[in-house]
C-alpha cells in the first residue's frame, strides 16, 4: 500500500516515550560530558533491549550452524533463522517465504540484482531509470551493469522541493527501459515518493522494478503485493535491528528465473566434478553460512515495531519533524533542504556561512549527534548546488525536549562560527 499519509492518522495515538526510552540503553549516556542526543537515526537507529537480548540468548543457548545438521542446537538455530523469514514474509506482505532472501542489507540486496537479473537480462542500449535522489548504493550497481552490458543509466529528475516530477518520469519510459530502481524514502530529503505510480508505469512499458527500502521499513507501512513491486530490499540497522542482516525480497518467478549469486555451500542441490545443480529457493541465492544471529536478532526489532505500531511511531515521528522544522526556521541564516509534501522524519538543512562539518563537531561537543556531509547521494548534492547538508533525523525515542536542546545548540554554533 501507499506510505498513509500522517494527516489521516487519529490524534489520539500517543506513546510513552519514557518507557519507550528505558528499552533503549545506549540513550542514557553523557558525550562529551552533556546528556547524548542521538538524531543520526537515518544512518542507523539504536537498538532496544529485546534485540540486544536476543543477540546474548542466541549465543548462549542456541548456536550451531543452521540447515543441514541433525543435532538439538542446529534444529533449535534453524528454526530460529527461519522464524525470522516468516516473520518478514508478513512485515512486507510477501506472497511467499521464499521470497524473502536473507542479505547483508540494502546495499548487497541490489547488488545482487545487478549482478543475477541485470546481467541476464539487460543487453546493449538498454536502458535504466534512476531518481536523481538515489543513494550511492542504488546508483553504483547500475552504472557498472550499464558499463558491462553497453547499457545506459538515465535519470529521473526532482523539483526543488525534492519530489519526482511524474510526467517528466513518463517521457523518459520506453520500450527500452528494462529497470526502474528508485528509492522509496530518501536518506537526504526525507521526501516519500509514490512507489505504487512509478510501478504501474514502469510496468506498462514491461520494465521491472526495484525498490530501495532502507529508509522506509521503519516508517511506512510496507506492502510489497499491493504497490507490485518486482524487488525490494532493506536493512535490519535501520529498524532498530543488527547491523549487517536485511533482506532482498523478489517475486518468485523472477528470482527462479535468475542465475545464483554466489557459489558454495547451502546454494546448491548436487555438486561433481563436472558441475552442480541448484538448491531451491530462498537458499538458491543464500550460499555458505549466513550471518545467523542478527537474522535471528531482527524478528526481535520486527516484533518491537509491530508492538508500538507504525500508525503510532508515524505520528510521533511526525510531530517531531513538524515541531524541529519550525524551531529551527525561526533561526537566522536556515535554508531547509528537503521540502516535498510527502516526508518522514528527516529535516536537512544548510546554516548560511557555516561549513555543515563545522557544525557538526561543534554540536558534537554539545552530546548532539547528527550526520553532515553528502549522504551517499553525491549527484543530488550537485543537482542541488551545494556540497552537503547538515541532517537531523528522529526516531521513535526522540522527544521535543532533544529538540529544544538541539536548537540551543545551533544557536551557539551560529555566534561561535559567524
């Protein structure tokens, strides 16, 4: 389904956010001798206590690798890693478990489709369509398919408030268009772009899509069938799960037609000296031991998500964004970056005059955590005519209070480096 728009959603969902907070036990630390504020959610969210937990019991009690032994502790862990496709089977509302391919995040899951779908299938002149906001890992994979094949990467372009402008998006649709890979939340703006759309007009043109997933799981609801995407991937660091576990999903007749990813244990059904045959799907593209822990770790953070509630955390996030975004416009000097309808909790800006690194450090030693720089998204940098932003992104955890602390310390930044 489309991201719900937060104006629709009840004003009567509130959380306890300091109950939220006590699960959270990186939160309750001085940095730099002043109480942390953590708003680098965008890179990575903090992990709750179930999760961490999760993680120790797992290593205490459960681990053996997973799928092909026969004694208690290999049965215990396979079902452990399984329960977890399961339960992302049902966070993205996949039609089928063996859609769901367990990867190192976001950034392998698309490698993996340049590397088995792209090269199967685009051939010289073909074309691949990119938003102008894609992260690094949603550009990089495609120019090198596009440098391989003779293929040729084209770009969608945004307006200036950082929204895809459709029609500009259906000029560039043809019969040569075989990819469409656009971000469904950017890591830069914030902006939420209408997936479902860029779908079915990539699909009338027989493209296939993927979906960059890493910014929206923990925001929007996420519904692979009803929007029809071919491929989405995401990453369990960026909701509130281990870093270096996410998943690609697929539609099952794609990724049987695709070639392996990789050759070696678990991948394959016979091996002999003159060749081998395939395993089935998901383990088809799941070759040698997985990283088992942190995919038995991210049914935990799932689970956390699922008991809060996305409607709730979504509104939170929201009057979160809504409140940073006009305390920090009242300061002198504020240019937001980032401005669509459409947006989660990212609020990126520029202080005139100030270098966005300078402005970092300096909150920094005030316990403030925020990220500066390009964001992996280079190209957007440069089609907005700056060479980075400063960017403040919000969790579930954060409160109005870090804000107002936030703010405080913009206010000195500005007099320190004006």
């Amino acid at each position: 389904m489309e991201a719900i728009k937060i104006k629709n959603i009840t004003k009567e969902i509130k959380l306890d956010i300091n109950k939220i907070r006590k699960d959270f036990p990186i939160l309750h630390q001085d940095v730099n001798g002043k109480s942390l504020v953590y708003f680098d959610n965008a890179a990575t969210t903090q992990k709750p206590l179930v999760v961490i937990n999760g993680l120790d019991d797992y290593y205490k009690g459960i681990n053996a690798n997973i799928h092909r032994g026969i004694h208690t502790l290999a049965e215990r862990a396979t079902a452990s890693f399984e329960a977890t496709r399961d339960s992302l089977k049902t966070f993205i509302n996949a039609k089928h478990r063996e859609e769901v391919i367990f990867t190192r995040g976001t950034t392998e899951s698309i490698n993996l489709v340049a590397a088995t779908f792209g090269r199967q299938n685009i051939k010289a002149g073909d074309e691949i369509l990119i938003s102008s906001m894609e992260h690094h890992s949603n550009i990089v994979p495609w120019h090198m398919l596009a440098a391989e094949k003779g293929a040729v990467v084209k770009i969608i372009p945004i307006n200036e408030q950082g929204e895809i402008i459709l029609e500009e998006y259906e000029k560039l649709l043809s019969s040569k268009t075989k990819l469409v890979a656009v971000v469904h939340v950017s890591n830069a703006l914030g902006t939420i772009n209408p997936v479902k759309t860029i779908i079915e007009l990539a699909h009338k043109h027989g493209a296939k899509v993927l979906i960059d997933g890493a910014q929206s799981s923990s925001h929007l609801d996420i519904d692979v069938q009803a929007i029809g995407a071919d491929f989405f991937a995401l990453s369990g660091h960026k909701m509130y799960g281990p870093t270096g576990i996410g998943i690609l999903y697929g539609k099952k007749e794609l990724l049987e037609a695709m070639p392996p990813y990789q050759g070696g244990g678990e991948m394959i059904g016979e091996v002999t000296y003159t060749g081998f045959t395939v395993n089935e799907l998901p383990y088809k593209f799941e070759a040698g031991t997985p990283n088992i822990a942190d995919a038995v770790a991210l049914k935990y953070a799932i689970e956390y998500i699922q008991s809060i509630g996305k409607a709730a955390i979504r509104k939170h996030e929201n009057d979160l964004l809504s409140y940073a975004t006009k305390s920090i416009s009242q300061l002198e000097g504020i240019r937001l970056i980032g401005t669509a309808k459409e947006k989660v909790s990212i609020l990126s800006f520029v202080m005139e005059g100030v270098h966005h690194q300078d402005l970092g450090i300096l909150l920094d030693q005030n316990g403030i955590a925020i990220r500066t720089g390009h964001h992996c998204t280079q190209p957007l940098m440069n089609r907005l005519g700056i060479s980075g932003t400063s960017r403040a992104s919000f969790a579930l955890y954060n409160t109005t209070e870090e804000i107002d602390i936030f703010i405080e310390g913009m206010k000195k930044a500005s007099k320190m480096l004006r």
